[in-house]
C-alpha cells in the first residue's frame, strides 16, 4: 500500500532551520496534485501548515508565514518544507498528505522538536 514518507526532523535550538522531504513508498505515485505539510503537537489535532498547488501557489497557517517555504520537484516526486527561525511552538511531528488528505496514506511523519 502507498504511504507518504517524511523525512528531515529533528532536534534544533530555537531560532535554527530543518528541511523536511516528503515522498511516497509507491515509485509510481505521483505527488502531484494539492499537497500538504500538516503537523500536530502533543494534545493538540492535526492541522494544516502550507500547501502548494500544481502550478506553484502556495499558501500558510499566519503562524508560519515569512519563515516556512513549501516547494516540490517534480523530477524527484518530493514535496519540502523549508522551516527557517523555527520557535518552541512549532514542536510537533510534521506528515505531509494530499489536501483533501487521503485517509489510508498517512506515514509515519517526522518529529521536529524546537529546544534549547
């Protein structure tokens, strides 16, 4: 079965960066489409971050705007997420996912935990 697959997490000191990759573990799924960083800290549900659109548009939570960048390559298959100036707040584990999402295809994401 087709799973995203996120990658890039980590442990940072406020003010730091990560880049997160998304891909899928099926070689002929396409991430094109709508795609999707969402994320979700402990206690809390699982939200949206940014989104990108097949023809480049891109949009933000107002939390991360000016410091997070979603892009993708369609040569790789891979969504990113570039997280710059990262804050204690944005702790959470990231998943990427279509939007609308595709209930059966959540991976296991990627922990970003944002400590000094």
């Amino acid at each position: 079965q087709v799973q995203f697959v996120e990658s890039g997490g980590g442990l940072v000191q406020p003010g730091g960066s990560l880049r997160l990759s998304c891909t899928a573990s099926g070689s002929t799924f396409s991430l094109g489409g709508m795609m999707a960083w969402y994320r979700q800290a402990p206690g809390e549900q699982r939200g949206m971050v940014a989104r990108i659109g097949d023809g480049g548009n891109t949009d933000y939570i107002d939390s991360v705007k000016g410091r997070f960048i979603i892009s993708r390559d369609g040569a790789k298959n891979t969504v990113y997420l570039q997280m710059d100036v990262l804050k204690p707040e944005d702790s959470a584990v990231y998943y990427c996912n279509r939007l609308p999402v595709l209930p059966d295809y959540w991976g296991q994401g990627t922990q970003v935990t944002v400590s000094s």
